[in-house]
C-alpha cells in the first residue's frame, strides 16, 4: 500500500487512502499480475477468486474506484477504471469478468435509484458489489406498499462477493403494459444458485456468473427504477445521481457502459494471449529449417508486432470511447443533450474494440503449433474466453448498430 494509508470521513463514511492517485491503483492492478495468474486454475475450478484475493482488492481499493467520494469512494473516471480492470484481466480474464462485472454496477445504482437508497447501499463500510442480471427473467407484481418479485437470473457475474444484486423483471400492473424494470435487492433479499461451475465448459470459471433466486421478496417502490431510463433515454432531467454529485459520469447511461466492462476484459485477455505468445517463441524453436527460436524468424516476428497494433488500438478505442462518454456527459449537464444516436455510437465501438481484442487473441492462438489446444494451457484459456465473450456480443452488436440507424433516421427504436 502506498505511504497516504490514512482515512477520511466523508458523507458519514470511511474512505481509506483519501489521497489515492489514478496512476498508483493502475500500478497496483499491474503488480498482481503474477498471483493472479497463479490462482488461474483454482480460481476456475471454484468458480471464483478466492478470499484472500477478495481482501487484497478490497484493501487496493478496487471495489471502491467509481464510487462517489460523498459514498465513501474515489469517484475516478472511466479510463481510470478500465485500465484497472484491463490490467487484471491481463492477470486472468476470468478473475477480470468476476471483478469487473461486480463493480461496475456502482455508476447506475447511483445514477437511476435515489439518493437515499444509494447511500444506504454502501453500507456502514462503504463497499457495493452487485451483478445485475439484464435479461427479464422474473417478474414484480403490486401489493400493499410496495411489490413482490419472484424469478430466478442466470449469469449474474460478480455475486459470489455481493452485498446486492440488480435484477431485471417484467413489471405487471393491471391496466398497464408490461415494462421491464431493475429490482435492488439487499443480500438477504436473495440467494445464490452456484450452478456456474456445473455449465462451465469453456472458459471464464472463475467469473462467479452464479444465478440469483428470489422467493415472494417483498421491494419497497424506491428500489425499482425504469429499465427504459437506463437504456433508451436522453435524460432531459438527469438522473438521481448527477443530481446528488454534480458528476456527469452518473448519467448512467448503459447503452456505452455495459459493452465498455465486456471490452475491458477481452482487452485484457488479449494482452494475456500476448504474454503467453511471447514467453512461447522465446522458448520454442521452429519444426522446419531454419530450426532456430521462433522469436529470431520473420514469421512470429511479424505475427508479435501485428498481435501488438491490434491490441493497441483495440485499447486506443475502448479508452477513446470511454472518454467520449465522459464528453457527451459534460456537454449533457450544460444543457446541450446529445442526441440519443451519440449514446448508441460509443457503445458500438466499444464493441469494435471487443472485436479487435478477439482477432489479436484467436491470431495468437493459431501461431504457435497445436501443444497450447491443451486443457490447462493458459493461451487456450484465452482463446476460449474470446470465443465465449464472442457470442455474447453477436446478440448485441447488430441490435445497437442497427438502433443508431434509426435513431440518426429518425425511426422508433424498437420498431420491426
């Protein structure tokens, strides 16, 4: 830990490290590179990271990096964050999914429930970590002061160490269409299915993508926000959160979010397959003349300088998006609201920079000889992340692509 290791009181809260600088938690990430690769296989074979490694980040401050400071945390901006994360991703994807999906949560719980609700989630620590479930896979019904949910959401990456969970359900009020709506629930409100590792056939075992239960819970109406609001909104009005900390990052808008926590993994990953592909050709030698180490011949020469662009500029990309969300925001709580199209291109190159990391990855993989197509074998390992992180994102991809279509031509968003 760094030499500022005192504490401060702020909105009622301990922030430990009040002075804690964006570089330094960077070079923390970046430090753990080793033991996080050496916990990559137990981690897997858990389903998550261990206690010990829950402890570290929570001492190196990762649960705490998007946190306003009047909660109690560091309130840094995204490239801040996503360098973080990519950096422990580099370590082990898996571990990478577990963490990032578990935090990232933080900047809509602030931006879309109320100020009171935010602040009591933090706790008397000052810690949050919730996955949230996007796909409406329960349902809210009415009763007296306040609703029932009863549902069951698969893949909620991040739970293992949550003090909530978001969850999305299917609001059913008589009289009223249906309408998609996100449910806070307190940890005592929910449990946790640890069906992950039984389904695990691939990759990312240690992302705790466990399911979470909810049994005739009852929710007061302040912990149920508009999924609408979240996603399909300009937001003239602002948000809870820009409200309660003047910070355009709590828009909270997740059309830019959601793909930038997918792309800050497969970043990572990528970076990953790079290490593994240069500690291969420094040690393996070629199988037809010349028979030299492969790092001494053109071919993975040019397969190590063109891996490296493309991770580069699929980073360049994620952080230059990163960036253009915090822009947009800035230009939104001055009173000039960017069109929604705008919310919906960061978001697509998010997803372009997912692309990119995937091709650097699968390039790796396929130019090193087929010992690495072993079980075990770390660039496999990250092979098979890209190729699950890839069929995530061919759901999304052609919808918000096609959505800032319609947007820019003036079509209903949802239309056929």
């Amino acid at each position: 830990m760094s030499s500022n290791d005192t504490t401060a009181v702020m909105g009622g809260l301990r922030v430990p490290e009040p002075g804690l600088a964006p570089q330094e938690v960077i070079e923390r990430a970046a430090a753990l590179r080793p033991v996080l690769r050496e916990n990559r296989v137990a981690a897997a074979e858990a389903g998550t990271y261990s206690a010990e490694l829950h402890e570290i980040f929570g001492n190196a401050g990762f649960y705490r990096l998007v946190q306003p400071r009047r909660y109690g945390g560091y309130e840094f901006g995204l490239e801040t964050y996503y360098r973080t994360m990519i950096e422990i991703s580099r370590g082990d994807p898996g571990i990478g999914w577990c963490l990032t999906l578990g935090t990232g949560h933080t900047i809509p719980l602030v931006a879309h429930f109320p100020e009171e609700v935010a602040r009591d989630a933090f706790g008397e620590d000052g810690v949050f970590i919730a996955p949230h479930s996007a796909s409406p896979h329960g349902t809210l019904a009415p009763t007296d002061g306040g609703y029932v949910i009863n549902g069951k959401w698969p893949y909620s990456s991040g739970v293992p160490y949550s003090t909530h969970a978001m969850v999305t359900a299917i609001l059913l009020e008589e009289g009223k269409e249906p309408a998609p709506v996100v449910v806070l629930l307190p940890r005592d409100d929910y449990t946790i299915d640890p069906e992950w590792g039984a389904h695990v056939t691939m990759a990312l075992g240690a992302s705790g993508s466990n399911a979470v239960v909810a049994e005739n819970v009852f929710v007061p109406a302040s912990h149920v926000s508009s999924m609408f609001e979240w996603g399909y909104s300009t937001l003239p009005d602002g948000t809870h959160g820009t409200r309660s900390t003047r910070n355009p990052l709590y828009l909270g808008q997740i059309q830019a979010l959601y793909p930038a926590s997918l792309a800050a993994v497969q970043v990572g990953t990528a970076w990953a397959a790079f290490d593994a592909y240069e500690e291969t050709i420094l040690t393996k030698k070629r199988l037809h003349p010349p028979i030299v180490e492969r790092y001494l011949h053109a071919e993975s020469q040019g397969i190590w300088g063109h891996a490296r662009a493309t991770i580069d500029a699929a980073q360049a990309t994620l952080l230059g998006a990163a960036r253009e969300y915090e822009r947009l925001g800035e230009r939104h709580v001055s009173g000039d609201i960017p069109p929604f199209e705008e919310w919906l291109t960061v978001g697509s190159m998010m997803y372009a920079s997912c692309r990119l990391a995937h091709e650097a990855t699968e390039l790796l993989f396929r130019s090193v000889g087929s010992s690495v197509a072993r079980r075990g074998v770390a660039l496999q390992d990250y092979f098979l992340v890209s190729q699950m992180s890839k069929a995530q994102i061919a759901e999304h991809v052609p919808v918000i692509e096609v959505q800032a279509a319609r947007a820019h031509f003036g079509l209903d968003l949802l239309g056929a």
